[in-house]
C-alpha cells in the first residue's frame, strides 16, 4: 500500500495538513476490512488481503511477500473474479510466477485456479470449504501466511483456522 500512503500524504500535503499529523494518521492506521491487514496471532503471521484481487494486486502482493525474511513462508492463493476470457492465462500466469519460488507451502482455492497448471507440490481446492477443512487436519505453524483472493472466495473464513 506504498502508493496509497504516499498519496494520502500528498493531499493531506496539498491541503496544508501538518507533517506530523499526516505522520501520527499513517502510523496509526490499522485496516480492518481485510486489505493488506496484517495479523499476529499464537501460531503464525497472517498478511490477510482478501477483499480484491486482480492479476496486479496479486503480483504486487506476491512481490511484497518474496521480499520479507521468513523462513516458512506460505501462500493461500483464490481466484481473481471477473476476468472474462483473460481469466485462464491470467491465473496461469500467477502460478507460474510461484512455481519456482522457495515458498513453503502453496494454496490455490477455485475453479480457475484449480484448471490451471501446477507442480505436484501445490495444494489445489475447488473452495474454501475444502482448503479450511484441509487445514483443520494439517494446521500450519510459524508461518508467513499471505491470504490473497477475490472477495467472492470467502478466503477471509480460514483465518480463524489458522491463527
């Protein structure tokens, strides 16, 4: 969300608000709606981001993930929603973007997802239902957690099963 603060900033700038102000506001920003909103709980960090996706946030998202230190880091991955006829490469191209990556553990949850093509080693599930039952069994601990999808997915449902 670099671009969205430093836009914020820069209004907040164009209308006089004072440095600090724009400061205190930015630091004192905790999102509760499920964008980019990050979560501490007793098992593992959870960066939860499922109300939109779209092939740039998700890339963006995915970038931002690659870039921190963690040496178990895991992606939940949902479908990007309304897509229309680029929805199959453009869900290719995210799997191929994780495919050669040192990433713990992959989650992909849909039906795009699910038709694309995908190492051996990813977890694939038609819904969230099946991904949170999965992992009721299999929990997930110590862990850099990135839930990234479409609000449609419902991918918001499986934070309480992995906190």
């Amino acid at each position: 969300n670099l671009e969205n603060v430093l836009a914020a900033a820069a209004i907040s700038r164009h209308f006089e608000v004072d440095p600090l102000r724009i400061k205190e506001a930015i630091e004192d920003y905790m999102p509760t709606n499920n964008r980019s909103q990050f979560v501490k709980s007793e098992r593992n960090q959870i960066i939860m981001d499922a109300y939109n996706a779209n092939p740039t946030s998700m890339q963006a998202s995915l970038n931002n993930l690659f870039d921190m230190s963690h040496p178990r880091k895991v992606v939940i991955l949902g479908d990007m929603l309304e897509l229309g006829s680029y929805a199959g490469d453009e869900h290719q191209k995210i799997v191929d973007m994780v495919r050669d990556t040192s990433l713990y553990k992959v989650f992909l949850v849909g039906e795009l997802f699910s038709q694309s093509s995908y190492p051996d080693n990813f977890r694939v599930f038609r819904d969230t239902i099946s991904l949170n039952d999965y992992l009721k069994s299999n929990p997930l601990h110590e862990c850099l957690i990135l839930i990234k999808g479409s609000r449609g997915i419902g991918l918001e449902r499986i934070a309480v099963t992995i906190s």
